[in-house]
C-alpha cells in the first residue's frame, strides 16, 4: 500500500490502471482528475504540445496540480510560469 500525494489516501500500487500516475504516487482517482484537467488547461491556454515550452508549462501545471510546485510562479505568466 501506498498513500496518494494528492488525496492522501491509501492505494494498491498493483491496482494502478495508467504506469504514468507512479511519478507522483498517485491513486487512480487524483491521476483521472489531473488528465482532465490537463486537458482543460491545454485547451483554455491553447497549448501546442509540439512546442516544447507549451510542453514545459503544461509540465508546471502537473506539478503545482500535484502540491510539487507553487501555484504563485503562474500568475506572473500563465504560459511559461515565468517573468
């Protein structure tokens, strides 16, 4: 058993449905919720993920959705988390 970095609930590793969500330890649940919102996010900031600064801030995304990253860094600039 592991505990979710999101929920902070206890989750089976075995009963993990996407490999991708063992980066950040996080339960089936809290990584559906993220690939929602990550869609969301790519659609209202019209992400290109060709380009790889759009791949980098949708990257900041993921890790200020999962308590990683300060979520402050995006309101100086909601694309790059930068200046």
């Amino acid at each position: 058993m592991k505990i979710c970095s999101k929920c902070g609930k206890d989750y089976d590793e075995a009963k993990i449905e996407d490999p991708l969500s063992i980066k950040y330890a996080s339960c089936n649940d809290c990584w559906k919720e993220w690939t929602s919102y990550a869609v969301m996010v790519i659609n209202e900031m019209r992400f290109d993920m060709s380009y790889p600064e759009h791949r980098k801030a949708l990257k900041k995304h993921e890790r200020a959705f999962f308590g990683l990253d300060s979520v402050e860094e995006f309101k100086k600039n909601p694309e790059t988390g930068q200046n």
